[in-house]
C-alpha cells in the first residue's frame, strides 16, 4: 500500500510513517489503541516515493494464540490519495486541526482516568477489604483507621472527576447560566495567571442570552483567554459580555505582543483557535471580528442581533450579516 516491501517495515511504527503534520495525530491513535479503545481512524501516511495516502484503519483486538494478551491489529483501508495542496485548504486545515485537537482531550481524559483515577480507586478498594477483614476478627480500631484513609482516596477522585466533568462542560453553564459560568472562569483565570491583570465585564441580561448560543459564547471566552494564556505574554485584559444598540455583544482585549491579523486565516497558520472561533459564531449568525499587529495587542470580538438570535438558515449563512458567509471584517 505504501510501496515498502515487509521486511523494511518490520519494527516500524505509525509514527515513522506518518505524513509531515500528522506525526502528533499518529501517536494520539497509537494511544488510544493502547487503552484499548476500538474506534477506527484516520490518518495520512507517506509511501517510500513520497506519496501521500490517506489510511483508514480500524483495531481489532488480537487472538490470544497470536499474540499477547495485551496485542491487536490494525487492518488498514486505502482511502483517496491526498494532495499536498488538499491538505494546505483552510477548510481541511481546520477540519483536521479540530480532529487531532478532540483527539488530544480524549487522550488528556484517557491518561487522568487510567493514570490518576485508577490506582486511586484500587487503594481505597484494598483499604476498604483489608478493613474488612479486620473488623471480622475484632480489631475495630484499626478497621476504622483504614476506612478513614479509604474515605480521603475517595474524596480525591470524586474531586478529580469534578474537575474533568468541569474541563469538558461546566455545570454552571446548566445551572446559573452563562454570565455566573463566565465570572467564575475569569477569576480561575486569574488566579492561575497572577501575572495577568483581568478586568471583567459582564452587564448582559442572562435572560437575554439565547440557550442554543451560550455553550459557543463559553468555548469562545475559553479558546481566546487560552491564547492570552500561552501566547500574548499580557500583563492585562479586558473580558466584556454586553447589550449595546440592539446587539449582544462579547469581546476578549489583552495588551500583549500580538500579531499580524491578515495570516491568521491563511494557509500554513500553525493554530486552530481564530478558526474554530470563527466557524462558531458563522454558524450561529453572527459577526466575527480579529484585530491585532505586533506588539499592540489583541482584540477578539463577536456580535449577535440580541432579538433575533437563531441557529443558521437552511442554505448555510447568516440571516442576519449578507457579508458573513464569506470573509469576516478583519481590521487591524
């Protein structure tokens, strides 16, 4: 399929094989096979002349007789070959960005899980046994001693699967609502980036916040305070959720070093974050707006018309902004 004969793959992995780019999306599959996960997947692998493919392949656990217990298979499908410029499409770019992004959270998920959660629970469950046996032979004493230890093993996990449930969707953004979500966000922000000076504000009505639009609105916040996070090096920023001349209208400022607006959509623009930010307030009929240049910082905005927020039309643009169905106002 890749044109090597199977001697000169034999001890090679996916990663040796993947295509410039997908090195990081392979050993996120590779992973995930090795927790066991049966899922079939995707990736573009490059043949001994160069060629590019795209490889569909599917886990399949190995027979015992075969292989160790712990062994599968990979049985591969050759999937339509892939041009390099395919692969350079912003649309493809963002598609693959996200898929190799979602495979990376579920990746994250998996290691908390296994590595973490795991032997946490597998302690408490031998304290819990022990403490068993004990108190059946009369040593009460110490049978209560290890059902305390147990309790704080169990008190640590159920604290870790808050914070892995809060990671993938926060509770408040169900309970309270989008503006409350919002505000507690902020201050984690701040507290985990005391370098950081954060100004928030947050006057929009909840009432006035259309349910359909608040799980976007979060992951916006989210994505664009991440890149404050680990880009901007920002000794401020501004975080504004408000309803002003008929809109709602949401807004992330920092003052770090910035960068040039007009590449961020192009070809070759290493990040996935302005895209997914942008796909996501397309697709619920607003306007998206990007300013930035070097050393000025940075300005990440969106606005949707506050009495006529829906999901899109039918035919995939905004009913709202003619203009928004193709490029998005970027000033600079």
């Amino acid at each position: 399929m890749l044109g090597y004969e199977p001697i000169a793959l034999s001890g090679r992995t996916l990663v040796d094989l993947a295509a410039q780019g997908w090195r990081e999306a392979a050993e996120v599959a590779s992973a995930r096979v090795r927790y066991g996960s049966t899922e079939d997947f995707s990736l573009v692998l490059q043949g001994r002349s160069g060629r590019l493919s795209l490889i569909e392949m599917v886990p399949q656990p190995a027979a015992a007789r075969l292989a160790g217990a712990h062994a599968f298979l990979l049985e591969w499908a050759n999937g339509r070959p892939r041009r390099q410029s395919a692969l350079d499409d912003p649309l493809q770019h963002l598609t693959v960005s996200l898929m190799r992004r979602r495979e990376r959270e579920r990746l994250h998920v998996a290691r908390r899980l296994h590595d973490d959660l795991a032997p946490t629970l597998a302690v408490a469950k031998y304290l819990i046994e022990d403490a068993a046996q004990r108190s059946a032979r009369g040593e009460r004493g110490e049978a209560c001693e290890l059902l305390v230890q147990a309790a704080s093993s169990l008190r640590h996990v159920v604290c870790e699967l808050r914070n892995i449930s809060n990671a993938l969707r926060p509770r408040l953004l169900d309970d309270l609502g989008l503006v409350p979500t919002l505000e507690w966000f902020g201050r984690g922000f701040q507290e985990a980036h005391p370098a950081v000076s954060m100004v928030r504000v947050l006057t929009a009505s909840e009432e006035r916040i259309p349910t359909e639009l608040k799980a976007d609105m979060f992951r916006i916040v989210q994505d664009a305070l991440g890149n404050v996070a680990r880009h901007a090096h920002a000794t401020e920023v501004r975080l504004a959720l408000i309803e002003e001349a008929g809109e709602l209208r949401l807004s992330i400022d920092d003052n770090g070093r910035g960068f040039d607006a007009a590449s961020a959509f192009q070809p070759g623009w290493p990040g996935v974050g302005l895209l997914s930010m942008r796909k996501r307030v397309r697709s619920t009929g607003g306007r998206f707006t990007l300013e930035s240049r070097p050393e000025a910082g940075t300005r990440v905005a969106a606005c949707w018309p506050v009495a006529s927020v829906q999901l899109p039309s039918q035919n995939g643009g905004s009913p709202y902004y003619p203009d928004s169905a193709g490029g998005d106002p970027i000033q600079r």
